[in-house]
C-alpha cells in the first residue's frame, strides 16, 4: 500500500475515502472544462512526495527527458496528497494524469480513461495479478508502476538471543513477542492502528476480503479466531503501541523499539544501513492451521484524468514513460528503496533484487503474494478496520463485530454490482 518510505495506510484510505465521496458526489458531473488548450503541448502529472531522497528528482528528470509534451509536476506533501488531488479534480485546474491505487469508483465516476489500447500490446509482460486488479468489464484503467509486498522485519540477533524460531503460525508470533519483550524493547510492531495487519490476517485464515462472484468471503470461523488472537496480544503488553512514526518507517525496528516489525519492502535499503546484516523477512504467519502464509501486495499505479482535454496526450505520455522506457522503470523501482517492477522481463533482469533478503522479499511475493481488489472499496476498507477497533481495541464479540460489517458491505456491494 505504501510505495517507498512515505507511504502511509492511513493516507491511503483517506484518500480512498475522499475519492469515494467525490466520485458519488460532483465528480461524473464536472465535464471535461480543464482551462486547458488541446494541443497536448502542456501536460500536469500529480504526485504525493515519497520520502526517499532523489525521488521528486527522478520523476521531473523522466518528465524532462520526454519530447511530446511539456510534462510539469505537482509533488504534493504525502499529508495533503489525498485533499489537494481530490479538491483539483473537482476544478478546471484538474492534473491530465496522477498516481493512486486501483478504486472501482473511479472507473463509475468516469474520473479515470481507458488504458486498454497502450497497455494490450505489452500486456503479457506485467504481473497477471497487476493486470487483474486494474480491470473492469475487461477494459484496463491504470498502468502500475511498482509492486510493495509487505512482511514483517525482525532482527536476527534479538531472536536468536531469546531463543525463538521465525514464527509460522499466528500462535507462534504470539509466543515469540513474549520472548522477546524486555525493560526497553517490545516484541512486535503492527503499526499504531493495526490497519496494516488487517487483509493479510484474513488472508492468512484462508479467507479473503471478496470472493470471484464479489460476495462476501472474510466471515469464516478462521477469521473469528483470528480476530480473538489479535485481541489477545492486543492486550498482552508485547506489541508496540504509540510509535513516534507509523509502521512504513522502519525507525521503530532501525532504532531498537521492537524485534518484529511489519513494514514494506521499501524500506530495505534504509533497514540494511542502520542493521547491516542483523535483519530478516518473513511473510504473515498462519492465523489457523488450515490457512497460509500471506504477503499484502500494495503499489502506485499511474492513471489518466478521463475529464482532461489533453487526454490523448496524458496517454502517450503515459506509454512513453510507464511503457516503453524500461530503463526509467527499473531506475524508479530499484534505486530510491526497493519495489519490484510489475514487468515481468525487468523484475527478472532488476540486479539489486537478486541477492539477499531483497530476493527473499520478492521470492516471497511470488509464492503468497495478494492484491488489492478493485471491487474492495474504502466503505468496505472502514468497515473492517471498525471490527478491529471493536474487537480488538475494545473487547466486542468478533461475530457480531463482522455481522455489523457484513451490512455495511452488502449496502456497498448493492450498490457497485446489484
């Protein structure tokens, strides 16, 4: 969910929320007034500020390189990302393109354009699960840039001197947290709100967020249990709560607040310069015997403004840079923290994941590797994160905490599908 270091689950579902809301709202209604002339001369991309250094420089370099269009940037404070891009979509001063995540509303709005006919030809190279979770009635809304699987950190000291295996089951990070609590130092960090844990739990139960016929598929016996487990070390005092940064920034694990943390594979190369070789990955253990393993699959994908004039421009451009130039793909995926390229053909040659714990990280995105689903929207997203915060913040009978769910979700569901 996070891109590099500055990637924040929270924004990320506020944004959601504002598209939501913008997109039920005035958005269909705006028409494609943008101010703007219809020569394709002058493009604006919009982009949140990630946090690794040389990042806002490479966008602007890539943009500058290009010849088809006077391409300038909007590099917005992540803080403010979600607010700024959903009020200038509202106005005539709207970006032709802008980076977000795959959201179904955006595609009823009519907000975002059809990317079917730049992407179809190269189609095969992306990750099938990319191509998958951007796509609506078989038409393709949004080119991915990078891939951000998700695990947990640990450092291999700290749990070789309390004696603890890496955790495979729920139960045994449990465990593991106990062991690994001392005066100064908690077991385990999930983020302050836990929000980031939600999806692989479920994940990890057997279950998942919908199924194929987009039909209710996290209210399992599998989840339920998974759900008492949290609380229980919720309240156990071995998990880290009230971190000065939130669970994308690796300071909690790199300054010794915790042994375990969950984080993203951004984080790698900062994880690398203040631990050497003290750490290592692993993916979202079993909630229950039945389930499996889970990695979250989060990443930024770049979309065309459907209301723009220059939309034919803002799609060239797009197939320019997120299509045709590899080498920018690879820069961007692999020099500012680590991401894997959606493309299968760069991942593959991508020279600074093929050693180390940044294979282990995508060796374990290929086997239990799990994608956002387009149908899943930020309604739904709210609801599941108020059964964690009655459930396990607070002690509420995790059935009648997912029943409560369940008919916001329906409500949802009804209206997207019928």
């Amino acid at each position: 969910m996070s891109a590099l270091s500055n990637r924040n689950f929270d924004r990320r579902t506020a944004l959601r929320a504002a598209l939501g809301l913008a997109a039920a709202g005035g958005l269909a209604a705006c028409g494609s007034n943008t101010g703007r002339s219809s020569s394709g001369d002058s493009l604006v991309q919009m982009f949140h500020a990630y946090g690794e250094a040389g990042t806002e420089q490479a966008i602007k370099r890539y943009a500058k390189a290009y010849k088809g269009a006077n391409v300038t940037t909007q590099w917005i404070t992540s803080a403010d990302f979600e607010s700024k891009l959903f009020s200038a979509l509202l106005t005539k001063n709207a970006p032709d393109l802008f980076e977000f995540h795959p959201q179904i509303q955006m595609v009823k709005s009519g907000q975002v354009a059809d990317l079917t006919d730049i992407i179809e030809p190269v189609k095969d190279d992306f990750n099938p699960a990319d191509i998958k979770s951007h796509t609506v009635d078989g038409k393709i809304y949004g080119v991915r840039m990078i891939d951000d699987p998700q695990f947990f950190f640990y450092r291999k000291s700290m749990l070789e001197k309390a004696n603890v295996e890496v955790p495979t089951t729920l139960d045994e990070l449990m465990e593991a947290a106990a062991k690994l609590t001392t005066g100064k130092v908690k077991g385990l960090y999930m983020g302050n709100d836990l929000h980031s844990v939600i999806n692989p739990m479920i994940w990890s139960a057997g279950a998942d967020t919908l199924d194929e016929k987009n039909e209710i598929a996290y209210h399992t016996d599998g989840v339920v249990e998974g759900i008492k487990k949290m609380r229980k070390l919720f309240t156990s005092g071995d998990l880290l709560l009230g971190a000065p940064t939130e669970s994308w920034d690796p300071s909690a694990l790199n300054q010794g607040l915790c042994a375990i943390q969950f984080c993203g594979m951004w984080a790698m190369p900062q994880i690398q310069d203040a631990l050497g070789d003290d750490w290592g990955v692993f993916p979202f253990p079993k909630t229950v015997d039945s389930g499996k393993q889970s990695v979250y699959n989060g990443g930024w994908s770049m979309f065309v403004n459907a209301k723009s004039k220059n939309v034919d421009a803002a799609k060239e451009f797009v197939k320019w840079l997120w299509i045709d130039q590899k080498k920018y793909q690879e820069d961007w995926a692999t020099s500012y923290g680590f991401h894997i390229p959606p493309r299968t053909s760069l991942a593959k040659t991508a020279t600074k994941l093929k050693s180390g714990n940044a294979a282990e990280g995508v060796k374990l995105f290929n086997e239990f590797g799990h994608f956002d689903n387009i149908g899943w929207t930020q309604a739904m997203i709210t609801s599941l994160e108020d059964v964690f915060a009655n459930s396990v913040r607070k002690d509420m009978d995790p059935e009648k905490a997912l029943d409560k769910a369940d008919t916001a979700v329906n409500r949802e569901l009804k209206k997207l599908f019928g």
